[in-house]
C-alpha cells in the first residue's frame, strides 16, 4: 500500500486544483495582513479578520475534491478513499501552516486567544472538506467546489447574522458566552469530522454499479 501510494503522489498532485487552493491561501492572508492597517490594533477588528481568514481557508479547501477527470479516474485499480486521502496529506498541512502564519501576523497584544478561534478556524475547514466529501459520493458532480463554496459562505454569514443570542458562534472573547460558542464549535467539527469520515468510502452509485455487475 506505501509503494501504491508513493507511486500515485505525482499524479494527484497533477490533479489537485492548484490555482484555487493558492487563491484560497493568498486571500486568507491578506485579512491577517490587515489587522496592523489601525493603530493600535483594535482586537475586535483583528478577531474578524482572523475569521475572514478562516473562511478564505475553508473556500479554498472547498474546491480540493475537483477533479474534471473524476469519472475517467474511477476506473483505475486503487480505491477512492487513497486518493481522497492523499489530496489531504498533500494540502491539509499546507493549509495548517498557513493558518499558523496567519494568526502570527496579527499583533499579539490584539490576537484572540489563540485556541479559540483556531477552533473556529479548524470547524470551518473541515465542514468544507466534510461538504466536498458528501458531494463527490453522493452526486455525479467532478467540481462541486461552487456549489460547496456558495453554501459555507451562505451558512456562515446566516450563522453569523441569524442565530439566536443563546446559539450565537460569533462572539468576543469578553462576551460571557465565549465558552459556551466554542463548545457550539466543538460540536460542528466532530460532526463535520464524523461525516467526512463515513463519506470516504467510494461514491454510492459506483457500488450500485459493481453490485449490479456481479450479478
């Protein structure tokens, strides 16, 4: 299976969607870049932009299962979840590190506690991946990377202006119910690693079809 996926390195990285990723990471640190634009940094200007910087992250890992050759793909002998897997070990610890580099560029005496809001960042990300999971098993789509981006950007600024005081995710870090938000996070990345997780299997309509063939 190492030799395998040695040998499969070059050409997912040929196949990954280099373009949007890097746009992806360029935008999510221009925001960071920003927070010393006010003198002093005013720590809830430089709270938003680190979530705008979350969110550019997670809108660019939302095109990382584009493949218009998804279809050509599936005939090839190794499974999707290696594959998937290893579009992940390629681009996740870039993202991570970019991420890293974005928190540090915010001045520390305006920076956010920092494992807050990396939560934050974190549940952002992985529902992105968890979307584009759910996409590519469950629908014929080789780029469902618009779509998925239209609705994190829809759900995260629904979240952030229509959710109830007592639910609200989007709070300061003197705002009583800092805790209580980030256990709400918490939440979403579990669920949004539980679903990515049972989604790497191979896409539905692909297993129909080998049962169908058996018989």
């Amino acid at each position: 299976m190492h030799v395998v996926a040695r040998a499969l390195l070059r050409p997912v990285w040929r196949s990954l969607p280099l373009w949007t990723l890097a746009t992806g990471a360029v935008l999510g640190l221009l925001p960071a870049c920003a927070s010393t634009a006010s003198e002093p940094p005013d720590p809830w200007l430089c709270l938003n932009l680190l979530r705008a910087s979350a969110l550019a992250f997670a809108l660019g890992l939302a095109f990382l299962l584009d493949d218009p050759a998804r279809h050509t793909t599936a005939a090839v002998p190794v499974r999707r979840p290696v594959r998937t897997g290893l579009r992940l070990v390629l681009v996740v610890p870039f993202m991570a590190l970019c991420w890293t580099a974005a928190l540090f560029l915010v001045p520390a005496e305006s920076r956010p506690p920092m494992g807050g809001i990396s939560l934050e960042a974190a549940a952002l990300m992985v529902l992105a991946l968890a979307w584009a999971l759910v996409a590519v098993r469950h629908s014929e789509t080789g780029e469902p990377g618009i779509a998925i981006s239209a609705g994190l950007l829809g759900a995260f600024f629904g979240a952030a202006l229509l959710l109830p005081e007592r639910w609200a995710l989007f709070v300061g870090p003197s705002d009583p119910h800092w805790d209580d938000a980030h256990r709400r996070w918490a939440g979403v990345l579990v669920v949004a690693v539980l679903v990515g997780a049972r989604s790497l299997a191979e896409p539905l309509r692909r297993r129909r079809t080998a049962v169908f063939a058996r018989r």
